[in-house]
C-alpha cells in the first residue's frame, strides 16, 4: 500500500452496528486493504448516545461539534481538534452534544472483526 490521503466524501457511511441512533461510521482504510489498523470517519447527529464494551483500542480524533465519554472511571468531552483514547476492553457511553460531532477514528485491530 502506498501513501494516501482521504476526506470524509470518501467515507461510505453506514450506521453503526447493533445501534439505534443516528450514528454512523466510515471506513476508508481496513482490512479489505490489507492494512493493521481501521481508519475512517464517524457521524454523530445531534443528542445521540451509544454505549458499548470496546473489543478493539479506539482512538477519536473529533473534527466537527462536541462528544462525551463516559466509562467508569471518569467522563471527558472533547471538541475540534481533541483526542479521545478508548482502551479495548472498556465499557464507554458516548453522547454526542446539540450540534451533533464529526470524528476520524484508528482503531487496531480491525473493528468490524472484532465484533463479528
């Protein structure tokens, strides 16, 4: 694989799995592209909230609007240009804010393996 950049029009979103809200994710770069790691975009309509057990290392790079996580041991909110590290194993609540939220996500390994 070479060198390459994405934006989010290059996300083809579908919404999350085993969720209800208006959440989707995008990949751009997984394993059909034999790549280690999952990259891509996420989108958070306005007041939304998923929670889940995390089977893979998360990491959220918010682009747009305002998130919370909660696990057990704290909540963070983090806006434009914030980093949110989920470690694998955790059980998160994440609530997107009025505005709704635009993420980059790596997750390793492979998100979608992992769940299935």
């Amino acid at each position: 694989m070479s060198v390459r950049k994405f934006a989010i029009a290059d996300a083809s979103f579908e919404r999350s799995p085993g969720q209800d809200g208006d959440v989707s994710a995008g990949n751009v770069i997984d394993q059909r592209n034999g790549a280690p790691i999952t990259i891509g975009f996420g989108r958070y309509g306005a007041n939304q909230s998923i929670e889940e057990t995390l089977a893979v290392d998360d990491v959220m790079v918010v682009l747009e609007g305002r998130l919370s996580v909660t696990s057990n041991a704290s909540t963070v909110t983090a806006g434009p240009g914030e980093i949110v590290y989920m470690p694998k194993g955790e059980r998160v609540a994440i609530r997107s804010h009025e505005q709704g939220a635009v993420t980059a996500y790596v997750t390793y390994p492979h998100w979608q393996e992992a769940q299935a």
